[in-house]
C-alpha cells in the first residue's frame, strides 16, 4: 500500500502542484551543514568498524550476562494473566505493592523478573468516572515465570498447570486486598431457573438440565473461564476433589448466548449438564459457584505458555530471523548481479540486529538493577517476546531498504569499471546523504512518539524501532559500503577465499588501455 501511494498518489499531488505553477524547481533541501559538503566516510571507516565491535561486544556481554532473563514468557514457559481496578493507577505503584507481597509470600513460586504492562482503556467524554461506573475498569496485564516445573504432576496425575494460575490469582488478589486505594474490579455471577433439556436432538444432554448464567459485568468472560467456573463449583459442591478435572469438564459444556455459538468471549453464557448430572446437584453445583466467584477479583485472561512451546518459538523465530536473511541475499545477488553486495548487505543487517539486541539487553540491566527504570529515557526490564521479533524484522526491512538506495547509487557511479574505488563509495554516500538523513529522520520522529506514548504493551517493541533506526541509519553508512569495498577489493582475504571456494585464481583486475589512431 505504501508503495502504491508514493507512486500513484505522490505523482498526483506533484503533477496537480506543478500544474499550477507555484515553482519551476523542485529541489530536496538538506539538513544545516550538510549541503555543498563532502565527507570522507571511508576514510573514517577504521574507526567506525572499532566503535561497532565495541558496541557489540559490550551488548553482547549484557545479554550472555543476563542469560533467560532476556526472554519473556513467549520463549521462556510462564504465565499471563488481566486483571482490572476501578480507578486508573500508575504501573509503579501497582508493581510496587505486587512485588511485596510475592516476597513476603510468594518467592517460593515466582521469581522477581515479572513484568507488568499497562493496557490501553478507551473512555468516553465522561472520564474515567463513566469507565467504572459502567462495570469495566483499569486493565493491567502481569507477565510471569514459574519456579514450579511444567511437568510436575498431583496426586491426581494432573499437571500443576491449575495450581499455579490460582496462586497466581491468589498473590494477585492478596496484594490488594486491604488497600482501599487499590480496588479490584470484582465479579458478579447469577443463574436463572434450571430448566430440563427436552430436545431429543441433542442426545448426549437429552434427559439432563440447563442454565442461562449472567456474569453482570460490561466486558465479555472468556470461555476457558466458565469452563473454570462451572467446573469448580461442581468440584466443590459435589465433593469430587478425588475426580480428574476433565471427567469432571465432561460433564457438562458452555455455549454462548451469541448468534456466534463458536464464540470465545460472550456476556451471557447456556451450561448443560448431562443426565447423570441431577438437578438437585446442579443447583448445588450452580450455588457454589456463585458463592465462589461473587465478589472475587475479575481476570479476564489467565494464559499458560509451557516450556516446550516455549522453545518451539524459540526456534521458529531463529529460523524466521535465519530465512529473511537468506532470502535478502538471494533477492540482492539477483538484483545487483553480484553476491558481494547480498553479502555486505547482510553483514550490516546482523551488524543492526547485534546492536539492538545487546541495546535490549543493556537497557534491562539499567533498569533493573541500576535503577533507571521510568525516568526521562522511559527504561524498562526490557524482555524478547513475539512484538520485538517482529520489531527486528522491521528494523531487518527499513535498514535494507537504505542500504539498497546507497548500493544502487554506487552501482550508477563505478559503471563499467572493474573495480570499486573509496572515492566511487564516497562519492555515492554524499549523493544520497540528504535522502538518507531525511527519511531517517522522519521515521525517527514518529517511533520517538510510539515510544514515549504508545503504553506498556508496544514499549519493548518501540524501544527497539528507536534503536533500529538510528542503527540502520549508521550501518548503511559505515558498515554496508565499507563492507562492500572489502569484498570486491581483489586483494583482498574474502576476494582470495571466494576464489578457493568458486575454484577460480583471484587476479587484479586488469587496466584496459585506449589506443589512439
């Protein structure tokens, strides 16, 4: 879509623009000190690769130092789970009081590399006034590791998987429990009149009753949570603590009263036991969940991620990072007709990656350790999760898109002639400088922006737009087309190897000389 609009519309509003004649010359300005001069970047080259390796290697020192606490819950195993206040908070406070509670009560199962973000809440004109009173509250979001194993089994052969998203519940709710500055959206539950299932269609419930449920609150419950809901309160109120869950979830099903009877968020909800379920245990049952939940902390989302899922994405995003780089190469060799500009290209894309990955990684430890959290620089305990992944492949696509313009501008000035010169390099980067530092400097702005006002949830991801333009900006300068020089420099250690490999003599490109009548 972008391009599209920068061919089709762009050539629309220039061509209506000239039409009426408001300027005969359309020239790019440059930024101040830039225009009329000449740098000599690969003469500085030396030193910008000494800079590069040093940031590097620190970065990457911070990150081997650091270990899994690098990684979120995506790629990691643990738990996340929503949970709501009636009025609005700062994420400080709230993961102020969090953490006391889990080291006074809960060290044994969670570790203090939580995370907590900040959801976004939409209010009216009325503020956050009409927010609570129509039910809905302020959404927060608690990110967390296990020290319990995912494999770990009860005595009733189960995996501990329940046991632990209700201690997480639990810690929740006992770290606000006697604050009456911080008050927990609660949840209602009523149930109408259980009716008998007379139809025949439906054989597996056929003969048993049901129940329309009502949770009075203006967000939608998810279905895994009914599910939880009923299924409790049929463990409680029958005694069936000795039953395997899923025979106990086997006794019934939930369907919601939306005209999507597939839907996973509903209001009101239809549960059905079937005939071996009586009525008056499904009263039972009914009553003690609503004794259980009314008046409980609301979460909306209790999410499990399991270590060997956890790997699974693990190696699924090395090999997304792994395939967009060898498609780059393959996508550039094809276009430039040569392998050594796919090969310099990559080399700054990993030299990007490398610095913001090691960026991630520093900015954790000052905020986690040196204290810089929030602050003029916003810092976090930045962890890898999905969002940044994808935020490296962005960062992956805006450099290449860079280095292509300075390459192709390269490929314009060399020509015909055999070999590349530091002054053809040169020459090619302050031709497209004022390009370069413009479009840098405009999408600068705008993740600046996302950065310093985009919430909790994109934080991470921003963070690393921020560095990945400033880096990319850098690489394609300092990095790609030095890089590229080496290697199509005949003398040099990657010209000779490239020889071995193809099975060709690297021989200095020879002078072709002009002769005159």
């Amino acid at each position: 879509m972008s391009m599209f609009t920068a061919l089709y519309v762009g050539r629309l509003l220039f061509d209506v623009w000239e039409s009426r004649k408001h300027r005969e010359r359309i020239q790019m300005n440059s930024l101040p000190g830039i225009s009329g001069r000449e740098f000599n970047f690969i003469g500085h080259r030396t030193i910008a690769a000494c800079v590069s390796v040093l940031v590097i290697v620190v970065g990457m020192t911070a990150f081997f130092y650091r270990g899994v606490n690098n990684l979120d819950i995506d790629f990691r195993g643990g738990r996340a789970v929503s949970f709501q206040f009636r009025e609005a908070h700062d994420s400080d406070d709230v993961k102020e009081k969090l953490e006391q509670v889990r080291a006074a009560k809960f060290s044994e199962e969670f570790d203090d590399s939580f995370t907590l973000e900040k959801l976004t809440q939409i209010e009216d004109e009325a503020g956050a006034e009409a927010v609570a009173a129509a039910g809905s509250g302020f959404p927060f979001r608690l990110r967390t590791t296990t020290k319990a194993k995912e494999g770990d089994d009860d005595q009733r052969g189960t995996s501990r998987t329940e046991s632990v998203n209700e201690k997480i519940q639990s810690w929740i709710a006992e770290s606000f429990k006697d604050d009456s500055k911080f008050r927990l959206t609660t949840m209602s539950v009523d149930f109408d009149t259980v009716r008998e299932i007379t139809d025949a269609a439906n054989k597996d419930f056929f003969g048993g009753h049901q129940a329309e449920l009502n949770f009075g609150n203006a967000d939608k419950v998810a279905r895994e949570n009914v599910v939880a809901y009923v299924a409790g309160g049929l463990e409680k109120g029958l005694a069936l603590a000795n039953l395997d869950p899923t025979a106990i979830e086997g006794r019934f099903e939930v369907e919601p009263l939306e005209d999507d009877k597939r839907a996973e968020t509903a209001l009101n909800w239809v549960v059905r036991f079937r005939p071996i379920v009586v009525k008056a245990d499904v009263v039972k049952a009914l009553e003690q969940m609503k004794s259980d939940q009314d008046g409980t902390p609301r979460f909306d989302e209790v999410t499990s991620f399991d270590s060997a899922v956890a790997v699974e994405m693990q190696n699924s995003a090395l090999l997304a990072m792994l395939f967009s780089l060898v498609a780059i190469v393959a996508y550039i060799w094809f276009r430039f007709q040569r392998i050594d500009f796919g090969l310099a290209a990559v080399v700054a894309l990993v030299h990007d990656v490398m610095v913001v990955l090691g960026g991630v990684s520093l900015a954790g430890l000052a905020a986690s350790q040196a204290g810089w959290e929030g602050g003029l620089l916003q810092l976090q305990d930045f962890k890898i999760n999905l969002p940044m992944i994808a935020a490296f492949l962005t960062i992956v696509g805006y450099s290449l898109n860079d280095t292509i313009v300075v390459f192709d501008r390269i490929r314009e000035v060399r020509g015909k002639n055999p070999s590349l010169t530091p002054e053809m390099v040169n020459l090619s980067l302050n031709q497209t400088l004022s390009r370069t530092l413009l479009t840098s400097l405009t999408t600068f702005i705008v993740v600046v922006i996302l950065y310093f006002g985009g919430g909790d949830g994109i934080h991470g991801f921003a963070f690393c737009l921020v560095m990945g333009v400033v880096v990319g900006t850098y690489s394609s300068i300092f990095v790609a087309s030095p890089a590229l020089l080496w290697m199509m420099n005949p003398d040099s250690a990657f010209h000779r190897f490239a020889g071995q490999i193809l099975g060709t003599k690297s021989q200095a490109p020879r002078r072709s000389t002009a002769t005159h009548a």
